[in-house]
C-alpha cells in the first residue's frame, strides 16, 4: 500500500550513493548533495548547510573510518522542512569530537557539525562499521513542486 499524502504534505525524497574511501570521493559528495537538494527545490542557504555538513562527515568517513576493500555510503533523505544527511563507513570507531588548538588544520569538523545542524548523532550499522548522521530543519521552498525521485539526475 502506498503512503498517502495531502495537498500540503511533500513525499520524502530520498537520495544515496556509495563511494570509494579516497579524498577525491568528498568532492563529489558535495556536488551531488547540492545538486540532488536543488533539484527537490530548497533555497541556497539550507542547500549551502547541508552541502557543509556533508563534506565534513564524507571526509570523516575517509580519514577516520577506510578500511581496505569498503565504500562508504551517503543518504540523503528530505520531506517538506526536514532534511537528513547519513554517512555510514565500516569503521565501528565512535566519533568523537576533538579539541583544536588555535594552530591546529584539523579537529573541528565535528563541532561545525553540530553548529550547522539541528541534531546529530550515530548509531552502529549492520553488519559492519557504523552510520553518523544530522538532521536539518530547512526553510520552506518557494517552490510549489518538488520533483519526485525519478527527476533526479
């Protein structure tokens, strides 16, 4: 059975990919984050977010959780003003937030994170490694249509 839905309620639109565990793979996490929410119809400002806290958890998953031979995968889920970002890599090391000295290049993905997002968290993946995710709530889209799953690109 389908889900119904009213006039006013949007479908969730869902989105995901997997990649290869190298630092070139985040770029294209971005592009296709970005292009995947533009094409649902969000304003630049919560697509910009999004697209951040991506990047940052895609490089996490590269950096912190490779292990030889896994992908790691990206979902993107968004209904109406509620958008969830997934990233699951096979390491079931916890991710825990460091503290950056002032001189420090690395060590605050997390806290950005947690800064741009309404919510985060993990939980263990199965059978293997774990899933870090944030929730979003974003402004309404100006837009009266957004496009279903198969206008994707």
């Amino acid at each position: 059975m389908l889900p119904t839905t009213t006039p006013d309620q949007q479908a969730a639109q869902q989105w995901k990919m997997q990649f290869t565990s190298t630092p070139k793979c985040v770029a294209l996490v971005r592009s296709q984050v970005g292009k995947a929410l533009k094409t649902w119809g969000y304003v630049q400002d919560d697509i910009d977010r999004v697209v951040l806290v991506s990047s940052e958890l895609a490089t996490n998953a590269v950096q912190h959780g490779h292990r030889a031979g896994h992908l790691f995968e990206v979902r993107l889920t968004a209904e109406d003003t509620c958008c969830l970002i997934e990233v699951s890599d096979a390491s079931t090391r916890r991710p825990d937030p460091v503290t950056a000295g002032p001189d420090d290049e690395h060590g605050r993905g997390l806290q950005l994170v947690a800064a741009l997002a309404d919510e985060t968290g993990h939980h263990p993946r199965s059978p293997l490694g774990k899933t870090v995710w944030a929730r979003f709530l974003l402004s309404p889209s100006p837009m009266s249509h957004r496009p279903t799953h198969g206008d994707l690109p």
